[in-house]
C-alpha cells in the first residue's frame, strides 16, 4: 500500500465532456505528482508540486488539462473537454525523500 | 524525443535464469537512475536505484549497473522467478544528484518469467 487513494479506478466518458481525477495522498509529504500512462509514449510526467505549489507543468499536453492541489492530502486533474487521445491511465504518486516515489493504483480513462 | 529508452518492449526468461533488463539514455545531465515495477491494475513499485557516482548497487536479487561514458544501464535479477514477472520502467532524474525529483522514465519492459 503507497499511502495514495486514486478515484475512480475507472472511467469512461464521451468525447466534449468534462473529466475529473481525484488523487489523496498520505500526509506528510513535500511532493506531488501526477503522470499519464499511454502505449505510445509510455509513463509521462504532467505536473509536480511541492508543498501545495505547482513547480513543473510543462509536461501538462493543452490548456484542456489543469490540476490543483488545494491542501496537501488532495489534489485533481481535469479534463475540459476530454478527447479520445486523453485515453490513458492516469497516476499520481508523493515523494518525501529524494530517490523514491510512491504510486497509487491509476484511473483508467476511456473517451469514446 | 525519448530522453530514456527501453528499446526491448518483452523479454522472456526461465525460471532460474538470469534476466537483463537494458535502459539507454540521452541527458547527459542526468545524475539519478532508478528501476521501478509494475503489476498489471497497480501503479508501479520503487525496485531500486543507484547514484551516478557509482557503478553498480546490489540489493538481494537485483543489481543494476550504470555505463555512464556509454550512457546505459542494466537490471539484472537473479535468479529469475515467476513472481518477477511485471513491466520494468527505467527512470532518470538530475542534476541534483537526487535530489531533482522530475523522473523521465522510459516506455518500459515485459518481463516474462516462465516455470
């Protein structure tokens, strides 16, 4: 167990709609991060924060995607509108020290 | 543009045998490697990591090994069980010497550990 509730484990959504991705991590970690998952391209970072601040979002795809974090045991990302090409599974994971990082189970998003 | 690859997408082994997994990269910037698991419906594992300033760190099973002039590594388990069977991500962090907690992982390998 990582420490890190991912809801929903699995969503399936029509192209144009509006996508939401839950992540609760443990408390007591400086670091967030969430990463998309696709056969292609493999395990992508999207955005990091530390302490509740976005850090690094350069690997976020479009403006379509954005994340928050409003305290440090919860964080979203969302979709608007989500695309077929969004399908992927989604993962967030927390790091408190520098060598390691905690995943939780992923969302698999299907976009029809 | 894959700063870290995986260029075998399976491997298949036999029990008992040794399985080498290979991570090649391209930032020369990189300082930090590591080895993550994944089972299938789970999100991937810490496995184990090593430090540019070495070569090579053994924990039990596995040792990876680091090539920096040639910019490659290596997971090496053995022996090989059955349960070893995942996708292995190689990852890469720096500079920071770690303490950079952007990972670039590769696409990641199959590993097929048959009886």
């Amino acid at each position: 167990d990582a420490g890190v509730i991912q809801s929903p484990r699995h969503e399936v959504t029509e192209m144009g709609q509006e996508v939401t991705l839950r992540c609760k991590p443990i408390s007591g970690h400086d670091y967030l991060f969430w990463y998309r998952q696709t056969m292609m391209r493999g395990l992508e970072l999207l955005i990091y924060f530390n302490n509740n601040v976005p850090i690094d979002d350069s690997g976020m795809p479009e403006d379509r995607f954005s994340a928050k974090m409003p305290n440090a045991s919860f964080s979203t990302l969302k979709i608007q509108p989500s695309e077929p090409r969004d399908s992927a599974v989604y993962f967030c994971s927390w790091g408190r020290s520098y060598n390691e990082q905690f995943f939780g189970p992923g969302t698999r998003l299907t976009v029809l | 543009d894959q700063q870290v690859k995986q260029n075998s997408p399976s491997l298949s082994v036999q029990e008992g045998r040794i399985s080498i997994l290979n991570c090649d990269y391209t930032n020369s910037m990189f300082d930090y490697f590591l080895w993550y698991k994944k089972y299938p419906a789970e999100g991937p594992t810490f496995l184990i990591s090593i430090s540019s300033i070495k070569d090579k760190n053994e924990d039990g099973r596995f040792t990876v090994f680091l090539n920096k002039s040639a910019k490659h590594l290596s997971l090496h388990i053995v022996p090989s069980q059955p349960g070893d069977s995942a996708v292995y991500f190689c990852a890469a962090s720096g500079p920071g010497g770690g303490s950079n907690y952007k990972l670039t992982f590769g696409k990641g390998t199959l590993l097929t550990v048959n009886p």
